[in-house]
C-alpha cells in the first residue's frame, strides 16, 4: 500500500476514503471502527459509535496502520475475524500483485466472509491501462501490453471468484474511490445486510 498512484500512496488514498465514510457512518449512527495489519497486528480500535469517539476521526488517523511489511492475509483476518463479536461490515483496502497473494487473500476473505459482510477495495493502476491501450513502437512496448493485459486478466480473475462467493469487490480509480465506497455502503444498508 506504500506505492503511489497519482504520486499519492494507495494507503493515503484509502485513508482519504476511509475517513469520508467513517464520518457519514458515524452521522448515521453506526458503529465505526479501524484495523491495521501487516505481517502482525499494527492497530485496533474497537468500533464504537458518535463522531467524537472514534480515533480515525478525531482528526489524527493513527500512523501505526501504514504497512511495515508484506501483508500476511491469514492472520490479518483470522485476527479481525476473532476481535469482532457481531456481525459488522469489513472493509478491507488491499493490494495483492500475483497469484499466490490473491489465493491467500481468497482463502482468508471467505472465512471472514462467513460472519461479516466483506468489501474489498483495490485502487486501479491508471498506468497498468496506458501501458495496455498504448500503441506498440518497440518489442519492449508489445511485451509490457501483453504483462500488462496478464495482470489485467489475473486481477479478474480474483474479483470473479471473490463476487462469486458473495463478497463485494471494488477495483476503482483514485479519483472514484470515496464516491464508490459510498455507494456500495449506502446500497448494502438499503438492502438491509447489516
């Protein structure tokens, strides 16, 4: 989550995202908490309810969330999944770059998945896009279309199998991030899943 897209980390992205809907959960009264991981638990603060409670909104996100190490899915969830006592809405703003990553992430995702409602949010890499739609002037060019479309095509694959299982994917540009992560928040309170 440290890599940047639109010179921004993806994590300040999330965090900017993160804080919007907090704020509009917390207006209507939901409980809002935070969870940071990496290969071990980094922060928790137990969801509580009221704009003054919660530390993420208080105006001082907490700096310990921001990634120190490769993500370990296994037990960044089964953790979530043990600190959380009923069933909440778990948005989970993530990375994952190959295969074996987003298996680890499937296999956690649906664990959790049994007691939560899950929303994954990854943010698209607008260059991943160019480097694809780009006209080809050299071999090199043809061969970062085709790894390009590769990744394109695995990272479809993972939100398939994930929307398959019932979870809710969201693969938006930064610019989208906020506006889709509330509205697929507002759609699944209108539908009554939490």
């Amino acid at each position: 989550m440290r890599e940047p897209i639109d010179k921004i980390a993806r994590l300040d992205h999330a965090i900017s995202a993160g804080l919007v809907l907090a704020w509009i959960a917390m207006r209507g009264d939901d409980l809002v908490g935070t969870y940071g991981f990496d290969a071990a638990v980094r922060s928790f603060h137990t969801p509580s309810r009221g704009l003054t409670a919660s530390p993420m909104c208080s105006g001082r996100p907490p700096n310990s969330i921001m990634a120190r190490k490769k993500p370990i899915f296994t037990l960044g969830v089964a953790e979530l999944n043990v600190r959380l006592k009923r069933r909440a809405l778990v948005i989970l703003f993530t990375e994952f770059v190959d295969t074996v990553t987003a298996e680890l992430l499937i296999d956690s995702l649906e664990r959790l998945h049994n007691r939560h409602v899950v929303v994954l949010v990854t943010l698209r890499d607008n260059d991943l896009q160019r480097t694809i739609d780009a006209e080809p002037r050299s071999f090199e060019a043809v061969a970062e279309s085709v790894i390009a479309q590769d990744i394109q095509r695995d990272r479809s694959v993972v939100f398939e199998r994930l929307e398959r299982m019932g979870l809710h994917c969201l693969d938006v540009t930064t610019a989208g991030v906020t506006v889709a992560l509330i509205n697929r928040y507002l759609l699944i309170k209108q539908r009554g899943l939490i």
